[in-house]
C-alpha cells in the first residue's frame, strides 16, 4: 500500500515513521509513506504563505484553497490515483469497518488541516471522503493522520506476525465486540490466579470463555454495540455473570 500524507509539518512524522511494526512494514516493502509539504505549491514565493484570515472576519487563520488542491492535485498525478481522506472534525467518525474499507485502498492520501480549517472550496473543489477520529479537536491533521495509518497497515497481510490476530482485535470479527482478558505468567500475581479454564489445555472451552467475556465486557463498557441485536435486560444478564473470573485468594 502506498500512503502520501499532504501536511504543513512532514517532520513530525520523522520519529512516527521510524519505530516499531510500521518501521517493519515499510522495510520489507509492505507499506511506503511518502510526505508531501503543502508550503512547496505556496504561491507566495518568498515566505511560502499558505494561509489568509477569513472572510467574515473570526479569529485563527484559514488554509487557502490554491496551494492545498495544487498540492493534492500534483500528488494524485505521481501515481495511480488513490483514495483522498480529509481529515477534519467534520468528516465522519473512524471506526474499524471503516479502517477495513480504506485497506482495501492500494494507495491513500492523507490530507492534514490546520489553523482554524480547510477553505470550503477545497471539499467543493476535491470532494475527499472527510473523516474525523473523535468527538473533540486536535491542533492539526498529522496525529490523526498517525492514527489512520497505524490501524489500516494493521489489516495488511504480511504486517503483523500473526494473521490472525487483527481479526481477534476489538470491535473486529462479525459481533464488533471487546476484546477478551488476556493472561500471561505468572500464574499468580498477588493473590490473583489465572482463570482456570485457560490453563486447562480445553480449546473448545477456552473458546466459549473468550466469547462469554467478550459479550460481557462490551455489555458492560459499551452497551452501544450490542443494542442492534440484545435488549437492555440481556445486556444486564451478561453483565451480572462474568465467566469464571480471576480468583483473589487472601484478599
């Protein structure tokens, strides 16, 4: 997958792009993001200007719609062209089936604002898919745009070591749910043992547990994603009977 992310600040990427699964991905040729500075198709010449105060008057300062469609424009044309995300507060809320939606891109554009926002013939002009990451604002596109890359490189096959593990993610898998409690050494830790069911060496039944304590968990932190297919009284039974919980013995 290619990624070009379109930004006033490319070097806040620098340390981002150089760590950890991502820095994987894009050795071994998986993943290429590429950064493109928004100041280089300024038509102030001399101080590389790319914002104005806006019209109505308001505080803060505005992108101007020239250099950011010039900007997309000229990156669109470098290559086949690729899915433009916008990202505002505007834009609709990420959430996983979206993040599924956008892998099966080949190539993105990562569009990142700033200031007090996009000049509105920029979305009239490039009609972006607008996205947003949350409910509050952030100083500028580029950690939002972190966020974007580092869930949808997640669902390439040959990033993460085990293919498997992306579709055990919460909110993945066809109920969306919570992810299971997760257990390692030792096996008890102040007084708290590992469930029982998981060391039993029972597949079938270390299954059925994660799945109880799946629905049990998004009943009781986010009974949102249950309310198209349980009633309120389910989502409270599910809450009252958690599946063999870790024990604390002398506590």
């Amino acid at each position: 997958m290619r990624i070009d992310v379109l930004t006033l600040f490319p070097e806040i990427f620098s340390g981002y792009l150089g760590q950890s699964v991502l820095k994987k991905a894009i050795d071994r040729g998986l993943v290429q993001v590429l950064l493109h500075n928004i100041r280089d198709w300024s038509h102030d010449k001399k101080h590389h200007k790319v914002d104005d105060r806006p019209f109505g008057g308001g505080p803060g300062m505005v992108l101007m719609a020239p250099p950011v469609v010039e900007c997309v424009e000229a990156v669109q044309a470098q290559a086949e062209p690729g899915r433009l995300v916008m990202l505002t507060p505007q834009g609709r809320r990420l959430t996983q089936p979206i993040v599924e939606e956008l892998a099966r891109h080949q190539r993105l554009l990562l569009l990142c604002g700033r200031y007090e926002g996009f000049d509105e013939r920029i979305r009239l002009i490039l009609k972006p898919d607008e996205i947003s990451i949350g409910d509050y604002v952030l100083n500028g596109g580029e950690v939002a745009a972190m966020v974007m890359i580092d869930a949808v490189i997640r669902l390439i096959p040959g990033v993460l070591g085990d293919e498997e593990s992306s579709c055990l993610d919460s909110f993945s898998g066809p109920e969306r749910l919570l992810d299971y409690p997760q257990y390692t050494r030792p096996r008890c830790y102040r007084g708290y043992e590992v469930p029982a069911v998981l060391l039993s060496g029972n597949h079938q039944a270390v299954r059925r547990w994660r799945l109880q304590e799946q629905r049990r968990l998004t009943a009781q932190r986010r009974a949102d994603l249950l309310q198209h297919g349980l009633s309120s009284e389910q989502c409270e039974h599910i809450v009252e009977t958690p599946a063999d919980p870790p024990s604390a013995s002398g506590q």
